[in-house]
C-alpha cells in the first residue's frame, strides 16, 4: 500500500486561505468596535467554512491498495477495484475533482452498475504514481506515461 497526497496548486491554497482571513478580519474588527454581531457573524462564517474544508476536501489523499485505488478527500472516499478501473492518464482538466491542483490524473471506471464514470485526481508525483499503479494491478500496465489494460 502506498499513498499520496495531493499536490497544492498556490493559487488553489490562496482560495482556500483567503475565506479563513476574511472571517477572522471580521471576528478582529468586531471585537476592536464592540461589535458583536460582526464578530458572531465572522465566527460563524468560519466555522462553515472549517466544517466544508474538513468534510469534503481535507485531508485528501490517494492510496494504491493491493486490490484497488482508493481517493479519500475529506469525510468521502472513492474505492475502484482494479477489475473495475479502465484507464489512468495525465491530464490538465478544470473540472471539479478530489484534485488541489491542475496537474492531474484522469481516471477512468466502471462503476457498479458497468457505466463509465471519470475522475481526476492530483498525486504530488503524477508518474510515480501512475508506475505504482500499474505494478500494483495485475490488469494494467504502463504505456506512453497511462496505465492501461493488458
């Protein structure tokens, strides 16, 4: 088993630093006015924020198990078995994914019931990652920086 977090685009870690600056701007100017409304509302924007970064995006994390690929990203986990999993390839799609960054690794699934489902992940070593994928499944192997079927 061997896991990798995800890489952190810088303005991705400005985004998700900018709402935690903004509510304590407004707890701060709160107190310093005597405003407790602002202050209560600063707090409690915090605290939604704190509660969406740490249900559904920290930590995120990619694990190649012995048998399948499981993507934690916060409370939620992703886990394709390697008999379901189509492809693994590099990619710079926007779309929203358990990604930090645009360097990332579009997935290719079956899902239970046989549909194809894609997701895009951001390990910090694409190709180190795509490698151990591949050893790591008896059905793939490495072709042209992709994990594809045998």
């Amino acid at each position: 088993m061997r896991v990798w977090k995800s890489r952190v685009d810088r303005w991705v870690a400005l985004s998700l630093l900018a709402p935690i600056l903004a509510g304590l701007g407004t707890v701060v100017g709160g107190a310093a006015t005597g405003t407790p409304a602002m202050g209560l509302a600063g707090g409690l924007g915090l605290l939604v924020f704190a509660l969406v970064l740490f249900g559904l995006v920290l930590p995120m994390r990619y694990v190649v198990e012995d048998q399948a690929l499981s993507i934690n990203f916060g409370l939620a986990r992703i886990r394709i078995p390697f008999e379901r999993l189509v492809s693994a390839r590099l990619s710079s799609n926007p779309l929203s994914s358990p990604a930090l960054s645009l360097l990332r690794i579009e997935v290719e699934y079956r899902g239970p019931r046989g549909g194809l489902k894609t997701v895009r992940i951001s390990p910090t070593d694409r190709l180190a990652f795509l490698r151990a994928l591949a050893e790591a499944s008896p059905r793939h192997r490495l072709a042209n920086d992709a994990v594809v079927l045998k």
